[in-house]
C-alpha cells in the first residue's frame, strides 16, 4: 500500500490535516471512499457494534447513510501523541419519517506507519432536534 500522509508521528498541524480529510470524506457518504482511509484489517467498535476489515466498514457505512439522510459532520481535534488522535464530532441527519438528529461523540484513532487508521473507537449519543436547530445546511460535497 502507498503512504497515506501526512504520516506519523503527528504534529498539532499534521493531526489536524488528518481530522480534516476525514471529516471531508465523510461527508461525500460514499463508503468505498471513506474505507480506502483504513487499514485492510482496520477494527472499529461503532456505538455497539465491532467491525473488522474494510469489507466490513464499507457494508457498515451503506447501511449507515440509507438510515441517517441528509447527513453532514463536524470533527474537532481534541488531542494527538505519536500515531494517535482524539477527536470530538457532531453530525445531523434525519430518518425516513422526517425526525431530525444531532449526534455528538468522540472518536480515538490509531495509525499504522504508512497513514492508515488501523483503530476506531468511537462513542456516540444522538439527540432528536427540531428542523429549526439544525446547525449544519452547507450543501452536500459530491
């Protein structure tokens, strides 16, 4: 696999490149892009669930986004050390009825030496909003 910079150990400036680039694609809802991003072996713990492997991640993400509509994030570094990151996010979407969300959480995240994120963990609480408090109407990125 080609490095996928900016590489370990991160900086302030390279942690921040790293959430940035995520949050982007995240934020296209295509899982086969946002998987390329992991390790072929990456685990993850979503909420309750324990994924292994990108096949899995990419099958976890399109079930995901026919659920969460509309869906746009934020994520925020939080903290960095050598090949890890802290991240907090939020995101909106809404389900199929119409009910609007706001999800808040923190992700940690672990990098093998080439720039993959071998390791997610990741803790999320939504909250129902009302349409008028969404936060986040930019357009969708393609």
């Amino acid at each position: 696999m080609n490095p996928r910079p900016p590489l370990p150990p991160f900086t302030e400036e390279t942690a921040l490149q790293k959430v940035k680039a995520a949050e982007a694609a995240w934020n296209t809802r295509d899982p086969e892009r946002v998987a390329l991003a992991y390790t072929v072996d990456t685990e993850w713990r979503n909420r309750t669930d324990f994924l292994h492997g990108r096949a899995e991640v990419v099958d976890f993400l399109r079930k995901k986004w026919a659920r969460e509509l509309d869906y746009r994030l934020e994520k925020t570094l939080w903290a960095f050390t050598g090949n890890r990151i802290a991240v907090r996010f939020e995101y909106e979407f809404h389900d199929a009825s119409g009910q609007w969300f706001r999800a808040h959480g923190n992700e940690n995240w672990e990098f093998d030496e080439l720039g993959y994120m071998q390791r997610r963990f990741a803790s999320i609480n939504d909250q129902p909003i009302d349409e008028s408090e969404r936060k986040f109407r930019w357009e969708r990125t393609p």
